[in-house]
C-alpha cells in the first residue's frame, strides 16, 4: 500500500522492511492504525452474507480483501496512487474502507442470493427483523463512540493548538451527521410507514458516520448537519432500492450504509 508510487500498484513489502516516513507518526502505530482500518473493510461483507455463508467462505475472502484489495485501493488515495494525484481527499476511508467494503458486501449478497424466505412466490418483500433490537442499540453505540478514534485519530496529530482544533471540529462533525442522520431517518420513516423503523433508525446513524468520515476535516459544521440529513434520507430509500428492486437480501443493511453514503 505504501511500498512505491506506482499510480496503480504501490510495492511488495510483507514484511515492512523498508524505510517509510509518515511524519511525526511512528511507523509501527500507522501499521496497526492501518491494519484497523483493512479489518473494518472486511468485516463490513459478513453482514451482507450473514446466514448463508460458512466459516471457510469467510477466511478466503478475508484473506483477498486484506492482501490484494484493499492495499491496492488505499494505494489509489492514501499511498500516492492515481487517485492522490488528482487530490482526491478521503480523511478516515469514506471510499477507502466503507465504499470498499459495501461494494464488496453488495457483490457477495448478490451471489449468495436471498435468504429462505425473504420474498414470497411474488416476489414480494418479506422483513426478517432483528432478534434483539437491545443488542443492536448497544452495537451501534459502541460503533458511535469509537468513531471518535477512527475520524479523530486520522488527524494523527495533537501537538499544537492547530492540531487539537482541527481533531476537535473533526469529532463535532462527526458527531453532529450521526445525530442529524439518525433523527431524519425516525421522522422519515415515521411518515413513510405510519410508524418510526427502529432498525432503519440504528442504521442511519452509521449512514451519516459513514458519509462524514471523507470530509470531516474540511466542511464546517453546517456542512456535517447537511451531510447527516441527506445520508439520514438516503439509507432508507437505498435500503428499499436493493429489497424492492435489486432483490439483493442485506441482513443488516451494510451495502446502503457502507457503499451507498461511503460514495
């Protein structure tokens, strides 16, 4: 990922050898910070082929995505690929680990096929909700809080005043689109359905980190209120895209999230 200045592939380097410079960062806390962000990358496609996938499924895949995949995508934007050099700016991995992920996950759903009973003889859309919404609240407020450390901590700075400003708007930002996102998609679906989705909801919230994490740094807090409306909007309508039209079955909603406002 770091290893040249290919535009398409950087070097080969498994072992990190060579000399590479990331600033004040020592080398090996960017390797774990990057290894993170490679394992989010992947764990995003098990939602999307929860249930019909096995444990050898899951290995194989994980494997491709860490060592082909994503390495030559971060390249692109954060190793000095084509996509650095057009100044393509992605913070914390909006393309880089969400979009990544989610195109993945959507490729995988796709060719798993749905589940036992998600649609009927007509092709009709059969929910399948959540076993425990209690559990789900937990995970997307774990995932809440520790974005503060995936945005915040891509500033890989806080030495100085300039620096603990910059993390300081990135976190206001980021916390400002979830909490925009998630009461768009209540109302949203409260007037859509007749009453507000619970799990549309929680998913909304991860929309609007998802969507903020690129640009967190550069729009003011007016822009993260205006990042969090529409990605609060655009989950659910993507969500009913790929149920109702696509006919891609997404357990938990991880191709509209990741993919959808990772774009």
């Amino acid at each position: 990922m770091f290893a040249g200045s290919g535009a398409l592939i950087g070097g080969f380097d498994p072992l990190i050898r060579g000399s590479y410079d990331f600033g004040i960062l020592p080398l090996w806390c960017y390797v774990i910070f990057q290894t993170v962000f490679c394992a989010t990358a992947a764990t995003i496609v098990s939602g999307s082929m929860a249930e019909r996938t096995n444990f050898k499924a899951y290995c194989i895949y994980s494997a491709v995505i860490s060592l082909i995949i994503y390495p030559i995508s971060g390249h692109w934007i954060w190793g000095g690929g084509w996509l650095s050099s057009l100044n393509f700016h992605d913070l914390a991995g909006s393309t880089c680990v969400h979009m990544v992920g989610g195109l993945i996950a959507c490729l995988g759903a796709a060719m798993l096929g749905p589940r036992i009973g998600k649609y009927d003889k007509n092709g009709k859309v059969r929910a399948i909700p959540g076993h425990n919404m209690t559990a789900m609240a937990l995970g997307v407020f774990i995932l809440w809080f520790c974005w503060f450390g995936f945005n915040g901590g891509s500033t890989v700075a806080m030495s100085t005043d300039e620096d603990m400003t910059l993390a300081s708007l990135v976190m206001f930002n980021t916390n400002l689109a979830a909490a925009v996102a998630t009461v768009v998609a209540m109302i949203f679906t409260w007037i859509r359905y007749g009453k507000p989705d619970v799990s549309m909801t929680f998913n909304a919230a991860l929309a609007g980190l998802v969507a903020i994490t690129a640009g967190c740094d550069c729009v003011t807090p007016v822009g993260a209120f205006f990042i969090g409306l529409v990605s609060g909007l655009l989950v659910v309508l993507s969500v009913e895209f790929f149920d109702k039209i696509a006919k891609i079955d997404d357990p938990v909603g991880a191709v509209s999230v990741h993919m959808v406002n990772g774009i």
